[in-house]
C-alpha cells in the first residue's frame, strides 16, 4: 500500500468496532452478496423490518421482500434480540483487531474513515486521528 503524506491508516485498535459496530442502519446492497452467497452466518444476524410493520431476521428474507424492506438494522443475537457488540469483532493472536467478515462487510463499516471527519467527538478516540492532529 502506498501512503500519500498526511493519509492516516487504521491501526486496528479496534475501538471504533467495540464502541460503534451495533445499532447501525444498513442499505439494501448489504444484503445482496450475502444473499447471492447464502451467508445465513451473517443473515442471521440482521434485523429487518418491512413495509406491513412486522420484523425479521435477515436469514428468512426472501428475495421478493427486497422491495419491502422499509430498515435494516445491526445487529442482532439468533433469537432476535439486538446486540451490543457486533458479533463479527475479533481479535487477532497479537491483539490486533480483526473483522471476520471483512470482504463482505457492510457499507457502513466500509466507508468508516474517522480520520477524515471534522467529527471532533470521535477525533480524540481513534489512534489514527490522534495522530493526525497537530
Ligand atoms: S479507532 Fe481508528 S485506528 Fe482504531 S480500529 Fe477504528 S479506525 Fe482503526
Ligand atoms: S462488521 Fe466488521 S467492521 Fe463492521 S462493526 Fe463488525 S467487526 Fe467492525
């Protein structure tokens, strides 16, 4: 990887995933891959809720209820009930942070760069953006 000066990569704290990486809304091109792949591993763990008011796991969504889907929302235990850590956080043997659904994960998490926010309550708790600061 080439860093360009000033760019900030992530260290693998893990702090953003143990401190944001539950109560996340999704999109519906979340889901597609891992319906194309038939990931009920992490289907299992979406909350969906569609147009007529009722709620259900990722894993039961049918195809045709794409269109019906009125929020998604991360994540939640096999019994339905939402979660107050992502269950895909890990950690690696020398205690870096690890996401194990990282070529699959959601938008929400792809597209989580703090470095490049002017977000100052997060500012100060990524490692990557402390350093960054003057
Ligand atoms: S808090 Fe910052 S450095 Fe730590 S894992 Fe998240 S983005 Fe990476
Ligand atoms: S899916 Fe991966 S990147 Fe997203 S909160 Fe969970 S561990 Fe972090």
């Amino acid at each position: 990887m080439i860093i360009e000066p000033g760019q900030q990569v992530c260290r693998q704290c893990g702090r953003c995933c143990e401190r944001w990486g539950w109560g996340q809304e999704g999109i519906v091109e979340d889901l597609l891959p891992w319906l194309e792949q038939d990931r009920t591993d992490i289907l299992q763990h979406v909350a969906i809720s569609l147009s007529d008011g009722s709620r259900i796991s990722g894993r039961d969504l049918l195809t045709e209820e794409l269109a019906r889907i009125v929020r998604i929302s991360y994540w939640q235990d096999t019994s339905g009930r939402m979660t107050r850590k992502c269950p895909f956080f890990g950690r690696d043997t020398g205690g870096l942070s690890l996401c194990t659904i990282h070529d699959v994960r959601p938008r929400v998490c792809r597209e989580f760069t703090p470095w490049n926010w002017q977000n100052t309550e997060f500012y100060g708790n990524c490692p990557a953006c402390r350093d960054k600061s003057p």
